[in-house]
C-alpha cells in the first residue's frame, strides 16, 4: 500500500455514551478496490461520513494523497476528488434524469448556479451522460427520476458521484434493495470503472463483495477485525462466526 491513497490513523467516532469507532487504522492504495464488511451498527456509514467530511472525529488521522483532511469541510473534500453516495436516495424526483446529472454537476463546481443551464457540450455533463448509459440509463435519461426502478436510482446515484469526477468514491450499500436480476448490471457497470479511480464500498451482499474487492475489510462493533483478500476473509474464522453466527446483516 502506498502512501499516495487514503490513509486513516487510529480514528474514533464518539456520539455521547456510543463509541461508533473505537481507533482505526486503515490503507487504501490509489486505483484499489475495498469492500467493507460489517454488522449493522459497526460504524461503516460514521467512517464514510469522517472521511467525507460531515462529521469531525473525536480523535485520529485522515489523509487523502498524502494530504490531511481535518477541518476541510465536505465541499473543499470534493475539490480534492472524495465523492460519496448515499444510503438513502439524494435524487430530485420531478427532474429528468439527464437534469439530475447536470445538477450534480454544478453542485460539485460549487453552486454556480449562473451556469444554469449547460445541458448541451460539457464535457462533465457528457462523462456523466456516458455512465448513465453504461448503467442502463441510456433510454430514459429525459424521464422522470422518480419514474426509475430501484436498481436504476442506484445507476443513477452512481453515476451523479461520477459527475462529480471524484478520485475517491464511497459507494455506501450500492446493492441495496436492488434484485438478483439487477445485480450483474451493478456488477459490471462498478467493475467497469476506470483504476484512476479509488473505490471504498459498504456491501453486505457477500457475492458483489468479492465480485469486486482487490482486498476486503470487516468491522464490527467499531472495530477492524479482519482484512485480506476476499479468499483469505472468506476463509477467516472471525468473519465465518460473524455472518453464520447471527451478527446479522445490517
Ligand atoms: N449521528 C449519530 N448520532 C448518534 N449515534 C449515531 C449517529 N450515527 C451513528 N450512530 C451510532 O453509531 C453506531 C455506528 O453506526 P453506523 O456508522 O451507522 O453503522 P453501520 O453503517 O455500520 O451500520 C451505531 O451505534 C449508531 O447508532
Ligand atoms: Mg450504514
């Protein structure tokens, strides 16, 4: 691992009496993928949150590039190329697919809403365009976002984060809710994706796990307690106990 990538030092996350993170040390080299694996509850979503910048740790290190973040707010973080999804949708529903993209493409230049519209030759708008198409979007980019499938709205998603052109993107549960017949599209589309790229995802879904991790970390109760190949923490006996012996998925 290189220190080029993101880099987290003993990180803690404290909500009053709940310690969501208690000290992680984490790498992740420039163009890998990493899946994170973890019961609900293990603090997965308050690290995206650390590193995108919408919480401050209550102690710890996070460098991006070489670069500590603390005290950079969420939109300087994207200037510098971190980019997130989210759990819950983000998308506006009466706009047309096409409009969300582009206003996802504004949002990340910083609200030049002056701008407004610049539909036709941007080439973010166009990049954005292009991976909505790789999605599956490419016939309803002009319908109505809150007309798509479930797994469409988790396209589209992605593909606004894109828009963003990040170097780091945090995909939190991209498969969530979607069906079986709606995860190779994922798959692909994720696995498609250019290795200028940094990857860190939240997955649950075991098989889209290894479907796309170069390396996989598992957590529980704020803690890392595994990592490795996705052989090697299939195999772990700590991560055996936690997803046969009633952790639960979360
Ligand atoms: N904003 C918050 N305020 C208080 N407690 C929180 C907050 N966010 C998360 N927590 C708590 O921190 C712990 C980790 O939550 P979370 O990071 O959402 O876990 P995961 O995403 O792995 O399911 C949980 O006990 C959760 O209730
Ligand atoms: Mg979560």
């Amino acid at each position: 691992m290189c220190g080029q990538g993101l880099r987290l030092r003993a990180l803690a996350m404290r909500f009053g009496a709940v310690q969501a993170l208690a000290g992680i040390d984490l790498e992740v080299a420039q163009g890998e993928r990493r899946v994170l694996l973890g019961t609900n509850g293990a603090g997965k979503t308050t690290l995206f949150n650390l590193i995108a910048g919408e919480l401050q740790p209550t102690q710890g290190l996070i460098e991006w590039m070489g670069r500590p973040l603390a005290g950079l707010a969420p939109h300087q973080r994207a200037r510098l190329g971190v980019a997130r999804t989210y759990q819950s949708s983000a998308l506006l529903e009466t706009l047309s697919v096409r409009d969300n993209l582009v206003l996802a493409v504004l949002g990340a230049r910083g609200r030049q809403w002056g701008m407004w519209p610049l539909k036709g030759g941007d080439g973010a708008v166009l990049a954005a365009v292009a991976q909505a198409r790789a999605g599956g979007l490419g016939a309803l980019l002009d319908s109505s976002a809150g007309l798509l499938s479930h797994g469409q709205r988790r396209q589209l998603e992605i593909a606004m984060a894109l828009a963003q052109q990040p170097r780091l993107l945090l995909l939190d549960e991209p498969a969530a809710g979607l069906s079986p017949a709606e995860r190779p599209a994922l798959i692909a589309s994720l696995r498609a994706l250019p290795r200028s790229l940094t990857l860190l995802m939240i997955e649950h879904d075991m098989d889209v796990a290894l479907a796309l991790a170069d390396r996989v970390t598992v957590m529980r109760d704020g803690r890392i307690v595994a990592e490795g190949t996705p052989a090697q923490v299939r195999a772990d006996p700590a991560v055996q106990a936690i997803y046969l012996g009633g952790g639960g998925h979360g």
